[in-house]
C-alpha cells in the first residue's frame, strides 16, 4: 500500500492511497483457496473443483468482496500511520474507471480534531444560586392541585341551569320522528358552556331544573363523521335528573384521601420534594452556563468545519421548525435567515465546548460504566413499541456511532459534576425569580460571546453544547449512525360516545395549573 498526502491545511488533511493489483490478486486467490472445498460443481467430486474454475465462477463477487476489505483496511492502516484522529467520518472516492486488474486508487479526504490543551481546572470558582422552598409555596401548590379538582353538589330543585353548571340528563333523539343509532343515553354528565356537545344543544339548556323535560332541535354539523346525520335537523327529547353546581375542593385530609395518599401532611411532604427537585435543577443548570462560560473565555483554537456543519444543522432545523409554527410565519423565517451567521457563530462554540469537556473526562478517568450504558439503553428502548424494542436494542449494539450519540449527554453530565466536585463553590440564597433571571442573563452573555451580538430568537441555542457531545470525540471515529427503527404512537382505542356529543375535534379545556408551577427547562 502507498500513501501519498496531498492536503494539509489547518485540520483538513487528504491523501491518495494505493492498493497494487497485486494485493489485490493474492487476496482473491487467498479467498478462491479458502472457498473452493465447500463448492460444488456438475462432474467434479466435492471439494474437487479446480480453483480456476472456482474463479471464473464467483470472481466478481469475490473481487468486489476483496476490494472493500482492502479499502477498510487500507484506511485504518492511513489513520494508524499517520495518527490520524477523524473529526467525523473520512470520505473516500475510488478512482473513476477503476476495473480488476489494475491498482486501485483511493481519494480520502478527513478533518481530523485539534490538539486541546487540557484545561487547568484548579482554582475553578463557582457561585451557587439557592432558591429556598417556603411553606407558601407549598400550600399555594396544595391549592393549585384542589383547584383542578372540579366536583359538583345537588342544586336546589328551583335553581335554573346557567354557564357552569353541570347537568344530568336522560335523552333520546330522533330524525324525521325516526331514533337513530347513538343518540340515545341515560345520566349522562354534561357541563353547560363546555361544547362537549354539537352546537346548540347546550345552550338551549340553559335555565332548566331538576326534572323538567325538554325538546330540542339541533343541527348535525356538515362535517359530521356519521353520513345519515350530516346537516340533518334531529329532535332530542330531554329529561334533566339533576342540576349541580360547583363546589369548592377543601384542602385537608379528605381531599388528600382521596387522592390516594394517608394526609394533607403526606401531600405536601411530596410537593415540597417536587419544588425542591425542580428548584434544584434550575440551580445546576446556572451552574453550568457559569461553569461553560468560564471554559469557553480561557480556550480558543480551531475545531473541525465539518462538526460545526452539523451542529449548525441541527440549530436551523429546530429555528426552522420553531418559525413555521409561529402566527407569522414568513416574518419568522426572514428574522432567523438575518441572523443565520450568528447561529453558525454559536454552533461553533458548542462544538469546541464539546471538545473541551471531552478532553476534561478523558485526562481524569471520566467514564460511563457498562451497567449505567446498560439502563441508558433500555430507558431509550421504552420510547418504542415492544415489538420494535427488541430491533432498537439490536441496532444500538451494532452501530457505535448511534450508541456513543446516546452516552454523550450522560458523559457530558458526568464531567460536569466531576467539576462540580473540583470547583470551589459558594452559596447564596435568592429568590426564584432571581434564579431565572440570572440563568437568562448568563444565556444572554453566553450567545452575545458566541456569536456578533445575540440573536432576537434564542429557542434553538438553549441546550447543552454541541449537541451534548462531550465525547464526540470518540463518536466521530466510529461508522456513519444508521437510522433507528421509527417509533409509532400505539393505535389509541375508539371510545364509543352518544352522537349528541361532538365527534369533530372537541374545544380544548383549559390548561390545568401544574401541581408546582414549572418553567420550560433551559439547558
């Protein structure tokens, strides 16, 4: 094998690789030896076959077979050699024309990943933000979930059903004097000014009492899914059992009972837990952004075009995404495209924060152990069907690439806690809002660094660095990932209805109020 280098410039490197001929033959005639006992041929006695026979029989397979093998071994050969560390996949071209016979002439052109000085990581200084969990708190998340409670009481007999209220109806509907299939129900619950129901059956109920009776006259809407009652006029003959009204949701030991816990003391013991939880997490990801700034301010040196390319790519297709979704979304697009080289700007100080935080865990042992790579994966594999579990399982074993993409982020979170530990940190109490007030602020400063100024949109640049690639690194020398098996939602089941109730997509109900209000995580 020869090698000649034909660029070296910065990271880029490119070579011309040739594999003589004659390598080539003896690795046929190596195979056609190796084979030929196994082949059977009309006249010969197995494993008689003379090998020239054999030759003509599978040489081009054979051949094509070789001549791949010669290339993936000529190409770690290239990158032992001449110590070669690829930023990402090498790409080879064998030369046009080639045909058995002659050398075959490889084109490989590859970055390869900057010598990183290891960074000094004595003296780090961190300040930590922490954001005390108040009773207050606590009781205002009791009644947030209370508040979600709906439940409703018997109405007095002579109370007259208004928005709100919830009704409890008997009803049976017909069409030309005919019942139809569905519209029929007994005690069905139904809560006026909801549009759980087809247009106009609502609010013709309006100012009814317990036990009055009722019919009405609707309209089925055009676009019905049933084709004997689309635009059809159709009576329902209605009686009202009960009018309720809302009730108010005590938050004591009862309501806490009936959501399956012992007391109000156990229900706030485990919100507190969760505050505290979500508190938590905003601080280490303050920390973080403080940590990475510091890294990001004391190191400068090239990285790899080809690794900011897609770390680009993937910033502008989240922008992309994020843009065709907003009210203006021609006015969106226009806005990312003005500050798309500030985009590029802080993908590549992802990228060389990546490489950073790779060179940080390799120099001090960082790893992730078997057992821990082991529950990664099979946490990733609950994502999918189980009938397409097992194919994700198989697929993560067999591609490196797609296996060293999923330990990334689990890497990076270990080298940043390995700092943590390092790092001299001093505490100081603040409020939540200060909390978030200081992670936007750092983002802020962390884009402005990155890139000319700060771009007006910053969705797509609030996660880690590089697409968590702290061992990129090591990812890049692996083959191009395949593509996982496709995940599919399970087919969810029909649930029968009465065809009073709208079978077009229903109005949505208010967003309920989480337990412990919870802001969009910032990485």
């Amino acid at each position: 094998m020869q090698i000649k280098e034909t660029t070296n410039d910065g990271l880029k490197r490119a070579y011309q690789v040739t594999v003589p001929a004659s390598d080539i033959e003896a690795r046929i005639d190596a195979e056609v030896k190796k084979i030929a006992p196994q082949v059977k041929m009309p006249g010969f006695r197995p494993g008689k076959v003379p090998a020239n026979l054999v030759k003509k029989m599978h040489g081009d397979q054979l051949h094509a077979q070789v001549v791949n093998d010669a290339i993936r071994e000529s190409i770690d050969s290239l990158m032992q050699e001449k110590k070669l560390r690829p930023a990402m996949q090498p790409k080879i071209e064998l030369e046009e024309g080639y045909e058995q016979g002659k050398d075959a002439k490889l084109d490989v052109s590859l970055e390869v990943l900057p010598d990183v000085a290891t960074p000094d990581i004595e003296g780090l200084k961190l300040e930590r933000l922490m954001v005390p969990v108040s009773d207050a708190q606590v009781d205002e998340a009791v009644q947030n979930i209370a508040d979600q409670q709906k439940s409703y009481k018997d109405a007095p007999k002579t109370k007259k059903a208004a928005d709100g209220d919830q009704l409890i109806i008997d009803f049976v509907g017909s069409v030309d004097g005919v019942e139809f299939e569905g519209g029929k129900a007994e005690g069905a619950p139904l809560v006026i000014g909801s549009g759980q129901f087809i247009p106009g059956f609502e609010e013709q109920l309006t100012g009814v009492k317990t036990g009055e009776e009722k019919t009405i006259t609707v309209t089925f809407p055009e676009d019905y899914p049933a084709e004997n009652l689309k635009g059809k006029d159709a009576q329902f003959a209605i009686t009202v059992q009960q009018v309720k009204v809302e009730a108010e949701t005590k938050a004591d030991d009862d309501f806490a009972t009936s959501l399956g816990l012992e007391s109000l003391d156990k229900l706030k013991e485990l919100l507190r837990g969760q505050l505290e939880q979500e508190t938590n997490g905003l601080t280490r990801t303050q920390m973080k952004r403080q940590l990475l700034d510091k890294l990001a301010a004391g190191h400068d040196f090239p990285v790899p075009e080809g690794m900011v390319d897609a770390e680009f790519d993937q910033i502008w297709a989240q922008l992309q995404q994020e843009a065709a979704k907003d009210e203006n979304p021609e006015g969106a697009l226009k806005e990312i495209e003005a500050e798309k080289d500030d985009y590029r700007d802080i993908a590549e100080r992802r990228v060389r924060l990546g490489l950073l935080l790779s060179e940080i865990g390799q120099k001090n042992g960082v790893e992730v152990t078997q057992q821990e790579m082991a529950m990664l994966t099979q946490q990733a594999a609950q994502q999918y069907r189980a009938e397409d579990r097992e194919r994700f399982l198989q697929f993560i074993q067999s591609e490196p690439m797609a296996a060293a993409q999923l330990r990334a982020p689990l890497y990076e979170d270990k080298v940043v806690d390995f700092l943590f530990e390092k790092a001299d940190v001093t505490d100081r109490e603040v409020t939540r809002e200060e909390l978030e007030a200081a992670i936007e602020a750092e983002e802020v400063a962390a884009e402005t660094k990155g890139a000319k100024k700060a771009p007006a949109k910053k969705a797509a640049a609030k996660k880690a660095p590089a697409k968590k690639a702290a061992d990129k690194a090591e990812a890049a020398e692996k083959p191009a990932a395949k593509k996982a098996p496709a995940k599919k939602a399970p087919a969810k089941k029909a649930e029968a209805k009465p065809a009073a109730e709208k079978a077009a997509p229903a109005k949505k109900a208010p967003a309920k109020k989480a337990a412990a209000k919870k802001p969009a995580a910032k990485k």
